[in-house]
C-alpha cells in the first residue's frame, strides 16, 4: 500500500479496472486459489451432509456435519487468526491449505465411524481462520490504492457465486458417490496451496520474535485496536449491525416458503428463490457499486445504504409472495455489498501493520456469532407471530439501529487521522507493552519487510 496519506485517501477520480487489478500477478494467484477452496468447501459441506445421513440416518448427526464449520470461528476465531501475525502469511496459507487436503482424504476414506468423519471435520476447519486470516491480511500488500476496493469486492462476490455452484456441484456429485465430492475438495485444496506457493511473493511476518508475548494477550490486542480505535469501532458497529438483519430472510427461508406459499409455486423452489436471492444481490451490488462509483462518491454512499439495507425488508410486514421477498432480500444483499467494501477499504487503512490478522480474527467471529444469534432469535420470534411480522419488525428496528450507526458515523477528518496515524505506525511494540513503534513515511511506494508502506485489511467477514 503506498506510504503517503493522500495515497491512502479515495481518489476524485474513476474507480479502478477489474483488467487493472487482475493485472497484479500475485491477486490472480490469490484469487484464483480462494475461489477453488471456496467452491471445494461448499462441495464437501454439501456432500459430507449426505455421507453422514447415508451412515447413520439420523438428521442430528447430518445437521452437525454441516454446523461443526462454524465451531472454530466461535470458540477460538481470533486466537486462532493471531497465528497467522506469527508466520509469514505464504507459509500460513500454503500449510493450511496442505493440512486441510490431507484431512479431507481421511475423511473420504470408507469405513469411517460417524464420530470420527466428526472430528476430522473438525480438524480440518480448525484451520480455516488462520488461512482466512493470512489471506485478508496480504490483500492490501498486493493491491493499492481504489485497487483494493475492486479487489475486495471481486472477493465477496466470487465468495458468494462460489457458495451456490459449490452447493450445486456438491449435490448433484453427493447423489452419485459423496466421497469422490471429498476428494474433489481436497484437490482444490492441493492446487491452492500450488498456486499461492509459486505465485506469491514471500514476505517477512509482521510480527517478529521480539514482539511476541503470548498468544492470549496478543489476541487481546486484537480486540482493544477493533475496539478501542474510534474509527475502527465505527466500522465495526456498521459490519456488525448490517449482519443482523441481513441473514434473516435466508434463515428463515424454508420456513417462510412453506407457510408463504398460496400461488401454486412449489415450497422447495420457493425456499431456493429466496435463499438465492441475498447472494446474487450481493454479487450485483458489489461488482456494480466498486465499478460504476467514484471512490470519493462510495464513501457518502455509506450511509444511505446502510439505512437502506433494513428499510427495503420492511416491507415484509405486508406478507408478499415468495417472489417480492426475494426481490426484498436481493435489494437488501445488493445495498450492503454496496457499502462492505467501502467499510473494509476504511478498516484496512485505518490498522497499524502487525495487526491484520488479530483483526479479521475478531471481525470474522463476530460476524458469524452476530448472523447465528439473528437467525436463533428470528427464528424463536417465528414460533409465537407470524414470519412476516418478525421479519418486517425486525428489520424495522434495523432500520433505527442504522439510522444511530449512521449518526455516529465518524466524519471525513477523523477518518484521515486515523489513517494518518495507521500509516505512521509500525509494527507493534515488543512484548512488555506500548503502543505500535512509529515508523517513518516512506518516500514513494513499496513493499514491507525490505521496503516500508504496506498495511493491511481486517475482515473477510466484510470482504
């Protein structure tokens, strides 16, 4: 990332190509490795449901393959992403990527008991936030300036068509032999880590020996700089309240479809219509909003759509079919990847280097605890009034939560102090304390560990 603040700052000018950041060698390498892991995963989340279904035909045993994913991100999410501040990011992600592989053959092999396929699984996405973390946090080293906002929204919107192909390839390969859909993942698995060995540039680690001091009190220091940064706590409270309404319409989808149902279409495809919504708005909204508005036009759009988000799920409370809830959820997906790269944009000038991964680790967790207790209480809520009140009401007081985010949004100056002081920070302070040891502004660009001005990005939460 280029040194000087003006750099940092978005620029009056067009936004970025997608042919100029597909230019950068190291983002294909980087892009292209995500995307096949991430297709890989939904594959085998898709195929390891029905493997386990087949053994033990229990619903309960089928449902925590498919929910033991999400365990590592709630009981050691950041503790595990502050891993990745210790090592070079290449080395996290290639090593990731190989341990992964390897499990996923042993999960394939035949004769497996439920609880073991289990566990294994468990293993396997123990390793999922140190990676996610490396790869968050080498965004910004490889692109600059209104680069990384194409590049970030390239990320999610990939992220999303790569959850519905996934799911896809992953059912239909389930149907004929789940384990070939396992050992199709961990193939994905083996050419990501190729990919990201040969195509990455090997950079030191942002935090050398000498900082170290254990792996609880740096995980700590993740939270107090989300946390404890007006700025960054700004954009935080924004990622945060945006999740909370955003997943409810997908989370109550099944459900919905099969009580809303009344013009002949099918449940299924009703509850496919509406889960599919989100993400393809999101994928428009992203791709549209990061090419067709100016960088310095994206950040006052922050706001409105952050208000907006909510405010067309409203609707909701007059019990549209299935077809206007999908357009309701796909306006909504498509307001808030309108405003997720900008944020993450924000987030990621606003961070002292040596503090990437820490943060990504508490942004991601408190995503997917925010998103789980949305649905949990939507769908509590669901048991007692009908779904379209819940969500309609719901997504009312999400309205009055981003209109008070949107108040205290932080103004342009604080932003650019804050950038200001991200940029003139340097790594963080040996271990005893302090604040992240100052370093001087580079005279033009470069690269860290060698040559100064490279920072980070925190979230793939938001990215």
């Amino acid at each position: 990332m280029e040194a000087t603040v003006s750099d940092e700052r978005p620029s009056q000018e067009g936004p970025a190509t997608f042919r100029e950041v597909f230019a950068q060698r190291e983002y294909r390498a980087v892009f292209t490795a995500s995307a096949l892991s991430w297709i890989g995963d939904f594959i085998a989340k898709a195929a390891v449901t029905v493997l386990v279904y087949r053994e033990t035909q229990s619903v309960g045993y089928s449902a925590a393959a498919f929910a033991v994913s999400f365990l590592p991100w709630l009981i050691g999410g950041p503790l595990l992403a502050t891993l990745a501040e210790r090592y070079r990011y290449r080395s996290v992600m290639v090593a990731c990527d190989l341990i992964r592989m390897a499990l996923m053959v042993l999960v394939a092999l035949p004769g497996n008991e439920p609880w073991l396929i289990l566990c294994l699984l468990f293993a396997t996405t123990l390793a999922n936030p140190p990676s996610q973390a490396a790869r968050s946090a080498l965004m910004p080293l490889i692109l600059t300036g209104d680069r990384l906002v194409v590049g970030l929204s390239l990320n999610s919107s990939t992220g999303q068509a790569a959850q519905v192909l996934g799911y896809l390839i992953g059912a239909a390969l389930a149907a004929f032999d789940p384990t070939l859909a396992l050992l199709v993942n961990a193939a994905t698995f083996a050419l990501s880590a190729a990919l990201v060995r040969f195509g990455v540039q090997d950079r030191p680690p942002a935090m050398t020996s000498a900082h170290r001091s254990h792996l609880l009190r740096e995980t700590g220091d993740g939270f107090r700089i989300v946390f404890g940064t007006p700025v960054l706590r700004a954009i935080a409270l924004l990622v945060f309240s945006a999740m909370l309404f955003s997943i409810v319409p997908e989370g109550l989808a099944a459900a919905w479809a099969r009580e809303g149902v009344d013009d002949g279409m099918d449940s299924g495809v009703a509850q496919a219509v509406i889960m599919a919504a989100n993400p393809v708005g999101f994928i428009l909204g992203g791709l549209l909003v990061s090419r067709a508005v100016a960088p310095a036009r994206r950040l006052v759009l922050i706001r409105p759509l952050a208000v907006l988000a909510p405010l067309v799920l409203v609707p909701s409370l007059l019990d549209p079919p299935p077809l206007v809830v999908a357009l309701l959820a796909g306006l909504c997906g498509f307001a808030v990847a309108g405003l997720l790269p900008v944020a993450n944009g924000l987030f990621v000038r606003a961070l002292p280097n040596g503090y990437r991964a820490r943060a990504f680790g508490v942004m991601a967790t408190g995503v997917q605890v925010i998103q789980g207790l949305a649905v949990l209480a939507t769908g509590l809520l669901a048991e007692r009034f009908p779904i379209p009140v819940v969500v309609g009401g719901w997504s009312a007081a999400g309205v009055v939560l981003m209109l008070l985010t949107a108040a205290a949004w932080p103004t342009r100056a604080a932003i650019d102090t804050a950038v200001e002081a991200a940029g003139n920070a340097g790594s963080p302070a040996p271990a005893g304390g302090g604040e992240p040891r100052p370093r001087p502004a580079a005279a033009g660009g470069g690269h860290e560990g060698g040559t100064p001005g490279e920072r980070g990005r925190a979230s793939q939460a938001v990215s």
